[in-house]
C-alpha cells in the first residue's frame, strides 16, 4: 500500500526552482531512499511532504488522501527528523523526550515511559540527564532520532541522518534504522552517501537539481549494468610471462589492468572458470583467489547522473568499508 504520494511536486523560491516536479510514492513498511547531492532538493521535499515547507505546485497523499498541513491525523502519522537538530541545548535527554511527546499532546506518564524506553533502545541512558549541549555530534543525532519517534509514528522523515557523524554513531545510527524498519516503520530517508542508500534502502530515488533522473528497487536500478562479465585473478607469479599465451588461447576474452600477480579479464559472455585456472595453474602460476566483479550502484549513478563520485562523496565519508565493491578504481 501506498503511504505517501507525491505527484508533480514543485517548489520555487522567488524566481529559483529548488525542486522541479517530482513524481513517487513510498510503499507502507519500506526504506524509499532520496539519493542526490548537496542542493539536490531531499530537504525541500521533505520539508513539502511534511508540511514544514509551503507547495508550489503539485500534490502530496498521505494514505490516499490529499494532504493539508496542519492535519492532526498527519502530525500523529509522521515522524520528522531533520538534519539539523530540532532540539533544546538546555534540556536534558530525557527532558527533550517528554518536551516532544508533550507537543504530540502524549499525557505524562505515557511520555515518561516511552522516553525511557527510547533511551534504552538508543543506548542513550548516560545523555538522559545531561544536557543536550554537553552530547557528542554522535550522540545529539541519536536523541533526534529518538524524539522523532516519540509518538511511534507510522513513517519516519530522516534528513541525512549519518551526514557529519563518526562512523562508530553512523553504523549505529544505521542499525537502528535497520531496526525500526524490522518492526515496520515506514521509513523515508535522504543521504548523499551512495553505498548507504544501497545497505539500507528497498527503493532508491536520484534527485539531481530538483528532478529525479532515475527510481526503482536497486536490483532494478542494477538491470542493465551488467554489460560485460569482469573476474580479477590474483596469482602466485608474474601474469605478464603467460600473456600472450593467453591470447592465444581465450581471444574472445579481454585483458586489463594486467599487473605482475593480477590480472582482470573482460567478457561479454560468461566465464567458464575451469580452463581458465587450469591455464594458471599448468603455467606454474597456482590461483590464489579468482574474484567476479558485480556492478555497484556507485557505477549506475555516476553513469545515470553524470557526477562525479568525488562531488558525492565531499564531506565527511560516513561509512566503514564493508560495503560491496566494485571494479578496481580507474
Ligand atoms: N529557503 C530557501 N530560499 C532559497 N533557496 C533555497 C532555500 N532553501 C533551499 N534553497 C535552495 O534550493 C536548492 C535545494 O536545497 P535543499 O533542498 O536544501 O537541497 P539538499 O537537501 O538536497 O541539499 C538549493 O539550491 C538551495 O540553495
Ligand atoms: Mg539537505
């Protein structure tokens, strides 16, 4: 089911147009992914969808109803979490808890309790009586989280959520996110991070200078990538020895980047491995790992967009490198 449906979605600021009619739909209890550089528009949109912006032209559905802000029933359902902290410097964590649920109109107790449990599942007992200015950037993103979750809202708005955080904080924040979408949160995020939108989201949208280039699920967005078969071989000897051998013996297959004990090979059909480390390994050069290389998404953007990774990338890299890889850098 459809939660939220933003159709031909627009925003101008004076003569500018931040965001040039968008169309998608976030599908109840999935991760839906804005993935776009700075000044893409992924804060006008979610500042439109949850009525902290005014809309230009287009509209937006909340649960197949047009949606009007300032609608009890859309404040209940959504959870907002912006990239700047919301919060109050001089409250504690567990004061800046309940001073949100107080805003939901949650009765006191009832806000008591579920800042309490937040804190627990946040680990954030030891930032629940110290005031929020004295939190690490880390721990402040953690609370802000945890306030937008006060009222256990049905879709959770998250503005670049790992954008400036070390990556001990990222990779919790991730979890978490991972978490809420287990017990079936809907979740709609933006990140300029490329390989977090491909962990942690179902759907991914590209939003470049206002418009979305391209959405799908990323095995979608995979499709098509795929042109040519790569496998990168690491060997116990110098491949340059057997190259032209080789050659001879598999003309339909291509060699690049072929260094002293690697080699990469292209194909445009698949391999067969066997003959192949058979070749090696009669050659006196043993096989120590025979890798295929998969398309990553950093490859579908960068080709679909046209920005270059390192555009993407500028600012504080927010992940820890177990992501999937993809072909050896150019
Ligand atoms: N209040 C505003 N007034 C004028 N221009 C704005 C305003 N807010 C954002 N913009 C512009 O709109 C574009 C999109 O901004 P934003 O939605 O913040 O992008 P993102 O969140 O993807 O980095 C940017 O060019 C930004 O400078
Ligand atoms: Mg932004």
């Amino acid at each position: 089911m459809k939660i939220i449906e933003a159709e031909n979605l627009k925003k101008k600021y004076n003569g500018f147009t931040a965001v040039d009619g968008v169309n998608f739909h976030i599908n109840q209890g999935e991760i839906f992914g804005f993935l776009g550089p700075n000044g893409a528009g992924k804060t006008t949109t979610i500042n439109m969808l949850t009525g902290l912006a005014h809309i230009t032209a287009g509209s937006v559905k909340l649960l197949g109803e047009e949606y009007t802000r300032n609608t009890r029933r859309a404040q209940v359902l959504m959870g907002i979490v912006p990239d700047e902290s919301n919060l109050y410097e001089e409250l504690d964590g567990r004061e800046n808890l309940c001073f949100c649920g107080a805003l939901y109109g949650m009765r006191k107790e009832q806000r008591e309790e579920r800042a309490e449990q937040l804190l627990e599942q946040f680990g954030l007992q030891e930032a629940a009586s110290k005031p929020f200015k004295a939190f690490s950037k880390g721990m402040k993103r953690k609370l802000t989280i945890a306030a937008g979750l006060i009222h256990e809202p049905e879709i959770l708005f998250l503005d670049e959520p790992t954008t400036g955080i070390d990556v001990a904080f990222a990779r919790q924040i991730r979890s978490l996110i991972t978490d809420l979408h287990k017990k079936g949160t809907t979740i709609f995020l933006t990140t300029h991070y490329i390989e977090e939108a491909e962990r942690l989201c179902e759907r991914i949208a590209f939003i470049v200078q206002g418009k979305i280039v391209r959405e799908g699920t990323v095995a979608e967005l995979m499709q098509g990538m795929q042109k040519e078969n790569i496998i990168n071989f690491t060997l116990g000897g110098d491949f340059s020895a057997v190259e032209t051998k080789f050659k001879n013996t598999f003309p339909d297959y291509e060699i690049k980047s072929g260094g002293d004990s690697s080699v990469s090979i292209h194909s445009p059909s698949s391999f067969t491995l066997l003959p192949l480390v058979q070749f090696f390994e009669d050659r006196g050069l043993p096989v120590f790992e025979a890798k295929i290389v998969r398309p990553s998404l950093e490859e579908v953007f960068v080709n679909v967009t046209g920005i270059e990774l390192q555009k993407m990338q500028s600012g504080q890299p927010a992940m820890n490198g177990h992501g999937r890889k993809g072909v050896a850098k150019k």
